[in-house]
C-alpha cells in the first residue's frame, strides 16, 4: 500500500526564523545533489577510454562504483525532501540525516552564492527545517534530560559576575535575559548553562549528557552546533541582535517556554492543569494549540479558542511567582502562515 505524500503538518512560524521558507532548503539540497552526481558522471566518462588501457574491466569497476555513489546521493536526498516536507521519516532518511548535512550544508552555502543567497538565509532555512524534523522525530523528555544551551552575549555586557562557571551566580536584576531564563529553568526543572564558544558547549554537552538540546544563538552557532552534536537533537532558537553581534543580544522568551512545553513529559501543575482544560474543552490537538498556537500558526496567548482561557489561568497563577518581563526581553513578530 502506497503511503500519501502530506505536507508536515508541524510546519513552524517564518517569523522565528527571519522569514527563511523550508523550500529554500529542498532547493539548494536537490541542487547540490544533482550537481555532485553530474560531477561524478563527468569524473568517470572523462577517463573512461583511458582506464581501458589498465585493464578491460577497470572502466565497468570504476562505472559501478560512481553509479552507486550516484544512488545514494540520489536515495538520501530524495528521502531527506520527503522528510521534511511530511514531517515523517523516508527510506531511512533519519539515519542519512546528519551525514547528508554535515556534507550538503557547506556545499548549499557556496551554490546560494551563486544564486545571489545570502549565508544567512541558507542557514534560516536550515535551521527552520531541523526544529521541525526534532519535533517531528523525537518524542517527550524529562526535565533532567533537557539542557538549555545559552549563548555568554545574553548577559549584559556591563554585569561583572561571571557565569560560564556558575549560572546560578547570577544576581537576577533584570538587566538581560538571563534573569527571565533562569525563571523558566526553575519552573520546568530543566538544566540551563551558559557557553562561551564551541568548545566550552562541547564540553558542557559531555558532562550534562542531555538527550535533547534547546540552544540559543545566532544562525552561524547554530548551524554548526547541530552539526556537532548530531544525534543529540538541537532545536534552535535565533537570538536577536539589536546591538550588533555578540553583545547584548535579546531571545524570545516565549519561543522558549513553547518549546520546553512541547518536549517535556513533565509540567508544572498550573500548566498540565491548563492543558487539560484545552483537551476537555477543545476538539482533538487543543493542547498542541495552546502550545504552538492555532494551526502552529497563531501565538498560544492570543487564541480564541477554549484554550485561551485556560492559558490565562495558567498565566495568572504563576505572574505573582515568576520576576515581570525584562524591558530588554523581545516580543516575537505577528506570525504568518507556516511555509
């Protein structure tokens, strides 16, 4: 029985990823694809004459070897675009996943060039489509499995308490994010530290051996943390920067909370009381909803549906417990339909 193609129905925001779409990312893959197997083509009919004068079967030796590098190129890319434009694995696309970006990536990068595409935006949309295989492809964790991973630029480049070593020497003035992270650290129970670089992360990743990573950064760290940590799941959150890079730089705090709430099998009692409401009150996928927002389109806390309610409670609840929003913190855009 044939398996129907569907659009994933998890399809993330375009505003949390500086407009990038998916389909910039099926493009670039399937070019780098097609343009590796014309190099091997090219590779074996150039000296394909002259290999006969080494031995009559080297030529047929050569051309089996390029046809099956050929084919799996073609198999891992061909699974890779099923996967991420249904949300579901193909041809053991899952398995190829990480070796197919850490070789495609930088080669997409250099065709984008050509294209007139920006590095960034080839990263946007890479990081688009790995949040959206994470959510597809793992399930709920424990809060002790989950490690928010923090970039050093969210503090405030004018605080003199050092935090790499210590996150809980933070002083929590409301000054920077960190304050309100923390916040969501101790509420959700998971595990939170600070990096200043890709080796302290790696570091930091070896000895809380999470089994999922939520690390915020810029698209540069984040593309090559996904690669570096792969199989581990990363799903990432952009940072903003309003003050240029590395200094001072802002996160949404709420794209953060939706996605704890969304891999963890754990919630606070207000919350799983929440989302309780939602699924007794709403039809089926209320409590994706409420985590996700609408059709994953809409923000969680302007809905319309039954859940909002139950939301507000939540919220309200917790708003004497938990230190007011940052002025620093950054709202997240009016999002548009998912691409």
């Amino acid at each position: 029985m044939s398996m129907p193609i569907r659009k994933n129905p998890d399809s993330l925001p375009r505003e949390d990823y500086h407009g990038a779409r998916k389909r910039l990312f099926i493009g670039l893959i399937s070019l780098t694809s097609g343009a590796l197997c014309l190099v091997l083509l090219v590779g074996w009919i150039i000296p394909y004459i002259g290999l006969g004068n080494i031995h009559p079967l080297v030529p047929d030796i050569t051309g089996a070897l390029l046809v099956a590098c050929i084919a799996l190129i073609v198999w891992a890319t061909l699974g890779l675009v099923l996967h991420i434009y249904t949300g579901r694995p193909w041809f053991g696309s899952q398995r190829v996943r990480g070796v197919a970006v850490k070789l495609f990536l930088p080669l997409m990068e250099l065709l984008g060039r050509l294209f007139g595409i920006s590095r960034e935006e080839v990263r946007h949309s890479f990081i688009k489509v790995n949040n959206e295989l994470v959510r597809g492809e793992t399930g709920s964790f424990a809060p002790s499995d989950v490690l928010i991973l923090l970039p050093h630029c969210l503090q405030s480049s004018s605080c003199a308490v050092r935090l790499t070593y210590g996150v809980d020497h933070c002083k929590r003035c409301g000054q920077c994010p960190i304050e309100q992270l923390l916040a969501l650290r101790d509420r959700y129970g998971v595990k939170l530290a600070i990096a200043t670089g890709g080796t302290i992360a790696r570091r930091i990743v070896v000895k809380e051996r999470p089994r999922l990573i939520i690390a915020v950064a810029c698209e540069r760290d984040l593309a090559s943390g996904i690669q570096d940590t792969h199989p581990i799941p990363v799903y990432g959150v952009l940072n903003e920067r309003p003050n240029g890079p590395c200094l001072d730089t802002l996160v949404s705090l709420a794209n953060v909370e939706k996605a704890l709430r969304h891999f963890l099998n754990v919630l606070p009692p207000d919350i799983a009381e929440a989302d309780m409401a939602c699924t007794s009150a709403s039809s089926p996928g209320a409590v994706a909803d409420a985590t996700f927002g609408a059709g994953n389109g809409k923000e969680w806390d302007n809905r319309d549906d039954g859940c909002a309610s139950a939301a507000s409670i939540a919220n309200r609840r917790t708003s004497g417990d938990a230190p007011a929003a940052s002025p620093n913190v950054s709202d997240p855009a009016a999002p548009s339909e998912p691409q």
